[in-house]
C-alpha cells in the first residue's frame, strides 16, 4: 500500500520573522492604583487580526500577520493600566491552497504568536505594579468564521 499524502503537498506555515510591531503601556493613576484594600480589579481583553501581502521574495510570496492584544485593568470606573501589543510575523506558506491562504493567516498564524503576545502583556502589566494578567486562550478559528459571515462570506473547513 502507498500512503495517500505521498504525492499531496504538504501544507506548512514557514516563520521568516516575527517582532513587537508596536507596543504601549499606561498606568496614569499610579501609585494611588496600587494601594490595598480596594474593590475588584475589572479586565477588558481585546484583540484584532490583520494580515498583507509583501510580495515576491526569492520565489515565495511572502505575508505579514499582525495580532493586536489590548487589556485594561478598571476599578471603579478608573482606568488602572492600559496595555496593548501588536506583535507580528513575516511567513510563507508553500503548498497551500489559494482558498485555505487567508484562514492559515487569520487562525494557525495568529495561533503561533498569541503565546509571545500575551507574554509581551503580561510583562507589562506586572512591571507596571499590578497583578498579573493570566489571559486565556482564544479562539481564532471561531473568531475567523464570526469575521466571515459578517463579510457574507463562506469560510473554509478549517
């Protein structure tokens, strides 16, 4: 028997780079913010996915994924901290499919950076002087089916 995937092209996401794009931190009411016996801190997460094209390079198109990461911390009504984090990654992806491109930039890539941004916020927010931020996993491949029904759309079997 002959493995089936043998003639397939393998499908595979390249990572030439990737780098803090930008990135802010503000703690305007410090070092009131940080004193005990206060209410409950409040975290608002949010995040954004963008992606372009570079062109050619050496005969492979190469992209640019950018996942935006922004937590700010409220108590009161106050803002305590605002963090935010656009941290990003020059790749290709050799042997997939045009009709797969755009899901392989807006789910696996921001899948593979998500783990070096939330750190990126999660240092800030603890150098800053508050509690540290445990920001949980998100999901990119329901976030990207959202994106696509809003654009009318039909997003890929991922």
């Amino acid at each position: 028997m002959t493995d089936q995937n043998q003639n397939t092209p393998q499908q595979q996401i390249i990572v030439h780079a990737q780098y803090v794009r930008d990135s802010s931190f503000e703690n305007p009411h410090v070092p009131d913010s940080l004193k005990g016996n206060q209410t409950q801190l409040q975290v608002e997460i949010g995040f954004n996915i963008g992606s372009r094209s570079l062109g050619d390079n050496q005969g492979q198109e190469l992209f640019e994924t950018i996942l935006k990461l922004a937590a700010t911390g409220k108590r009161e009504d106050k803002s305590l901290y605002m963090a935010e984090v656009e941290y990003g990654a020059v790749v290709s992806l050799p042997g997939v499919a045009d009709n797969l491109r755009t899901a392989m930039l807006h789910v696996e890539v921001p899948r593979l950076l998500f783990p070096f941004a939330r750190q990126q916020i999660f240092n800030m927010i603890q150098d800053g002087g508050h509690p540290p931020l445990l920001m949980p996993p998100i999901d990119f491949v329901s976030f990207f089916q959202e994106q696509m029904v809003k654009t009318g759309k039909t997003a890929p079997d991922l």
